[in-house]
C-alpha cells in the first residue's frame, strides 16, 4: 500500500510541476533527513512543504521527491494576494492566513495593535482566527473606533491576573479570550519563566500608584522588579535529541506542551529527533558551571560560601498511604557534633581539558561526559552550601578521579580516602565497584551516584539507582497491594517485557493478538473483571495497536474500573496520533526513579540553584545535590551510614532513596515513585 501511495504521489508530482515551476523545486530526500531539517534548508515552514506534499506526514522516504515552494514564488503569492485584496478607500481586506497572529499581521502593514483592533472590534473577544477578514486601516489615518476622546480612550479598563500555582501562559490566554504572543507583548518579563504570584496585565496599563481610582491593591514589590526586569526577549535554537518528548523538554525550557508548540508550529506533528525548536534563551542548562569553577587539578577542598540558601530540613516522620513504608526528613541530632568527612570522587578529566588546544570553553561545550559531570557538581555544591547554612559538622572532599569506562585515578588516591565517613563515586559501574573492593578493609561506604548496571555483591557499595527489574517490580507491588486485575498487552517484538512477566510476575493474564500481530479486542474485554480495578500493562511501540487498545478500554470504563499502566517510557504515546485526553480518562501510571512536585522545600532548592547558577537545574544537577545531600544528613544522625541506610527512607528533591540488602551482598536502591495523571492533567505520586 505504501508503494501505490509513494507512486500515485510521485505522479502527483509530475503533473504538477507542469503548472507550477515558477513556484516550486523538486527535492530528493537523502536517507535521515527530516522535513524540519529540509524547510531550514530552503527556509519555509515544514506547513508549506506539507501543504504541497500530504504523503509527507506520514514519514519521509529516502530518495523520493518533495516540491519545495521557493522564495521567488511566495512572494509571487504574496504580491498576488495583496492585488486581489479588497479596497475600500484606503483600507485593505487581509484573509488571516495559518499561523499569522497579531504581531506578524501588524509587522507586515506596519501599524499599531491598537489601530488594528480599533478597526476590527472583534479582535478583542474572539482573537485572531483562520479564514478571518480584517480591515487593515491606511497608515497615518484614524479608525473610526479610536477616534473618541481623548479621555475616554486613557480610560480602558485595566484587567490583570495572579499566577497561580501550575499555571501556563496558554492557560491564562485561553482564559480570557488571548493570545500567548499578546500576554508577552503586554509583560515581556514573562516570557522566560512565568513566576506564581506574578501580576500579568491582560488589557489596558497598570496604574501609577495604588491611590489611583482604578487601582487595585497589590503587593508594591513586584511592579518595581517586573519594571526593573523589562529587557528585550531573546531566543535559541535548540536540536531535539533522541528520545526526547514534549514532557521531557517542558521540564527543561518550563514550557507546557501549548507554548512549545505556539513557539514551533511544526511540533503540532509531533517531536521528532533532529528538529531544530526556537526557546527562549537561557533556559537549556547542558553546563552551567563555567571553566574558572572547575576545582584544581589536586583537591578541591569546599570553601563555597553560604548564600543563605538550601532546603528547608523538617524533623518529622511522613507515612505513606500504601507501602508502610517511613519517609523520614532528616535533621541533624543534638548531640551529633563529631566532624564527618565525606569525599567526591567526580571525572573532571583536568589534564585532558587543558591539553586540549581548542580550549577550555570549547571543551565544556563539546564534551558530553564533562557537561554530565559539571552539572552533577553543581548540584553538590548547592548541597555542601546547604551544609553550611544548617552548620553541620562535616567536612568534604572533591577529587578527581580522572576516569574513562575502564580506568581510574582511584588507586592513587587511596590514602585520602581511607578515613572518609562516606565516598560519592566514581561514575562508571566498574571504577565504583573498584573503589568499593580497595575501601572494604577500611569499612568506608562507596555510593554509585550514577550507574543504572546491577552491583556486584560487595558488602560496602551501595547503588542509588534502582535497577531497571526493581523498577518494574515496584509497580507489580503497588498493583497486588491494591488487589488489582492484572492483564498484559504486549506485542511480539517485546520478547525481554514477555519473559520477565512470565518470569518474575506469575498470575499476570495476557490478551490475545490476532494473526496480524494486533490486539484481539473481544479477548482483551474478556480478561477484564467487573468488581476489581483492572489494570492493563501495554507495552508496544505500535500507534494502530496502541489506538485499538485504548480505544477498547475506554469502551470498558462503562461496566469496570480500568487504569493504564506502562513498565518503561514510550514516546509514541506523546505524539499527536494519540489523544492525550484519552491517557488521562485511563490515569496513564508508570514507574519512575525521580517525581515532579511542589513542595516548599522543592522550590527553595529550585529558586536558589537558578540564582546561583543562571539556569534551572537539570536531572544530573538534581541528582548530584540529592546524592550529596542525603549522605550527609545521613552522617549526622548519630549513626554509621550504613546503619541510616538500613533503617531509614529518605526523599530528597526528586529522588527517593530506600536502601535495601541484596540476597548475595551489598546494597540497592528501591526508591521508586508510581506515577499517574489525575484529571486535573498533573502528575500525582501514587504511593
């Protein structure tokens, strides 16, 4: 079928081009090319090439031919669409075209958003819509809307809104009848982060003065700094790399899914690897520590000053609803004031960084690994200041332990480690369990900080990530524990999900497929269980059996209790082929090694690492703060960490760390969060 579509639409072509050469060029795709990467070249919109070439969405196929409009011919179209413009005196009739919005059609006709909206009153309620006619006013004449009085013209009302906790710019557009590009055309300080509490103007202009008649009483320090913050908004390119999603990349720009797309129309097809996207500048956080912050070559002995920041610590004991498990927030114990030392062993590399002739900063920029490293200190700086602003007793330690995925500077540094209280690091699975070996006669704690690899069974390392079956075993346990129905949906090509459920979790149904390799509907129905919440396991990458699937278990929601449930990520589910209304009617739930929240002491942290650093901090910069900072409010217990390990559960910023014995030695992590979205469209932790 995909042949005869290939063909008809290369026929397509043929006669086309018969009737448009002046307008188009023929392009040959080469094998990995994307049609982002392709508009870039020809500088168009990936809208235009698909309004010429539909096939073209459902994938590109190496060497067949796109018509690409050219500049020669858009202009052609422009200056033809000006001439069959509507002429009223000295007006013109403009047809909204896609993707147009105030500004572009003001920038165009060189007039003012009042005069436009003057001359269409419309404007203000409905916004700009496709397929509109609007009254384009001649320069230096005045719409007969805004000739009123002066005075009554000053009086516009003035309307603003309070952020509001999980509040988006398309949120509050949508509310009151806006636009995103208007909200940051009236607050440009918003378009970079959208701070709870901040005052966005939706129409009119703020008052002076809070004695004003229309004044409405607000908090008078937030006027000053948004007028001191008002700067010209500038944007980056940024290339989508593998795997990444809509929700990976609104953690890291603070964009929802709206807004990514307001700014890049062509994610309305989805996130593809290799896009180029337009973001705000400032928010991609790959290095935040510059080159003059990398310690010295020796040791690096923590003498950061406290800026007054770090978390908030809350003595108390938390019980979670599920698991009686004890989540403790850890504080220092009275009486706990002898000195702890704790050491980072981190793989800055520092003689291949200043041997290498392309400099430093071309290094960071070009070094994936020491991007990866840079930011995992940063975040441990963050919790060795939080150290010292709660005046814990510990000294700490960075060396560098010079790595590579088979050597280390481990074994030279042997003599600085013996006394430690607790080491973080190497970060290779194999110079971790190396470290571990050479300190296991001196009874010092090794933590991998970073190695998803299964331990080997050494008594004195601990492994702070959950491996990848402890991750799927969670979620099987929270499913038992609420007496679930468990069915499995998983296609053919999943062989390594299918062995380790009929391995690991016995009892689990799987639903039939058809001998097309697709979902056997009737049989799924079957499995499900009226008086039992039922959970169903999909794991495929396939959209048509996803569809059917989901489609199947929303029909079922009628007569049964029915939840979603995925055992590892999966980016087709966070494409446009499916319905993201659809996951949440179905609480999508999955296992996860870090959470998303708002706690207080999580914004604390948050706030101060974009303070110091200029950036928001990223998974490795979170990580390298909780790691840091668990194992040293671990140390001032009163206790070894090995006896805090054994006996208490801790949550940190995103990570939970629950250590456990392994059957044949040494220590894993199986701090798992079961994640799931609520109908309010956010993440909530389900156990």
């Amino acid at each position: 079928m995909k042949y005869y579509l290939t063909l008809l639409s290369f026929v397509f072509f043929i006669s086309t081009s018969a009737f448009s050469q002046e307008k188009v060029v023929k392009y040959k795709v080469s094998s990995g090319e994307t049609i982002n990467q392709i508009a870039q070249k020809f500088k168009v919109t990936p809208f235009d090439i698909y309004q010429l070439n539909p096939d073209a969405r459902t994938g590109l196929v190496p060497n067949s031919v796109l018509l690409i409009p050219t500049k020669n011919g858009d202009a052609k179209k422009e200056v033809s669409e000006t001439k069959t413009a509507a002429v009223s005196g000295k007006e013109i009739i403009h047809e909204v075209q896609p993707k147009e919005t105030f500004y572009s059609i003001e920038k165009k006709y060189g007039i003012s958003d009042e005069a436009l909206k003057a001359a269409n009153p419309f404007l203000e309620k409905n916004g700009v819509q496709i397929g509109q006619k609007l009254v384009i006013p001649a320069k230096g004449t005045v719409p007969k809307a805004a000739t009123k009085p002066a005075k009554e013209k000053g009086s516009e009302k003035y309307v603003y809104h309070d952020v509001q906790a999980k509040e988006t710019k398309y949120s509050i557009a949508k509310q009151y009848n806006t636009t995103v590009e208007d909200l940051e055309k009236r607050n440009p300080e918003i378009v970079s982060s959208l701070p709870v509490g901040y005052r966005v103007t939706i129409k009119g202009t703020a008052p002076k003065t809070e004695t004003s008649a229309s004044a409405v009483p607000a908090k008078t320090e937030e006027p000053k700094k948004a007028a001191e913050s008002k700067k010209a908004v500038s944007y980056m390119e940024y290339q989508v790399k593998p795997k990444e999603t809509f929700y990976s990349l609104g953690r890291v720009f603070h964009l929802s899914q709206e807004e990514l797309v307001a700014l890049n129309p062509s994610l309305s097809e989805g996130v593809k690897e290799g896009m180029v996207l337009k973001v705000p500048a400032g928010y991609i956080a790959p290095a935040p520590i510059v080159a003059a912050q990398v310690p010295t070559e020796k040791t690096a002995e923590s003498s950061v000053n406290s800026n007054g920041g770090g978390i908030k610590i809350i003595d108390k004991v938390k019980s979670t609803e599920n698991d009686n498990v004890e989540v403790v927030e850890l504080t220092k114990k009275r009486g706990a004031n002898e000195r702890k030392k704790v050491v980072l062993l981190l793989p800055f590399n520092l003689a291949k960084v200043q041997s290498d002739t392309s400099g430093t900063a071309n290094r960071i920029k070009s070094d994936k690994f020491l991007n990866m490293t840079l930011d995992f200190y940063s975040g441990a700086m963050m919790a060795i200041d939080s150290a010292k602003t709660l005046k814990l007793p510990i000294d700490v330690a960075i060396y560098d332990s010079q790595e590579t995925k088979t050597t280390s500077n481990v074994s030279n540094l042997t003599n600085k480690l013996q006394d430690a209280d607790a080491v973080i690091g190497p970060f290779y699975q194999n110079n971790a369990e190396s470290t571990a070996n050479t300190l296991r006669l001196y009874n010092v704690p090794v933590i991998s900080p970073l190695s998803k690899d299964s331990a080997n069974p050494i008594e004195n390392l601990y492994q702070s990530i959950p491996a990848g079956d402890v991750i799927k075993n969670s979620i099987f346990d929270y499913m038992r524990s609420k007496n679930g129905n468990i069915v499995a949906v998983v296609d053919k090509k999943k062989e390594s999900i299918i062995n380790y459920i009929k391995q690991n979790q016995r009892g689990v149904a799987f639903a039939s497929l058809t001998e097309t390799g697709g979902i056997d509907v009737a049989n799924l129905k079957s499995l499900l269980m009226p008086n039992r919440m039922n959970y169903v396991v999909m794991e495929t990458a396939n959209t048509a059996m996803i569809k059917t699937t989901i489609k199947a278990l929303i029909d079922s929601q009628k007569t049964c209790q029915v939840q979603l449930v995925i055992l590892e990520p999966n980016s087709t589910l966070d494409t446009d082929e499916i319905s993201f209304d659809n996951l949440v009617k179905l609480k999508l739930m999955y296992p996860s090694v870090t959470r998303e929240s708002d706690e207080q002491n999580v914004l604390i942290f948050e706030k101060q690492y974009r303070l110091k650093n200029k950036v928001n901090p990223n998974t490795y910069a979170t990580r390298g703060f909780d790691v840091t900072f668990d194992t040293m409010m671990r140390l001032v217990q009163g206790k070894t960490f090995q006896e805090t390990a054994d006996l208490m559960t801790t949550q940190q910023v995103d990570n939970k760390f629950q250590y456990y014995r392994k059957e044949d030695g040494g220590h894993a992590n199986k701090g798992v969060y079961i994640l799931y979205y609520d109908s309010d469209l956010t993440l909530k932790v389900a156990n």
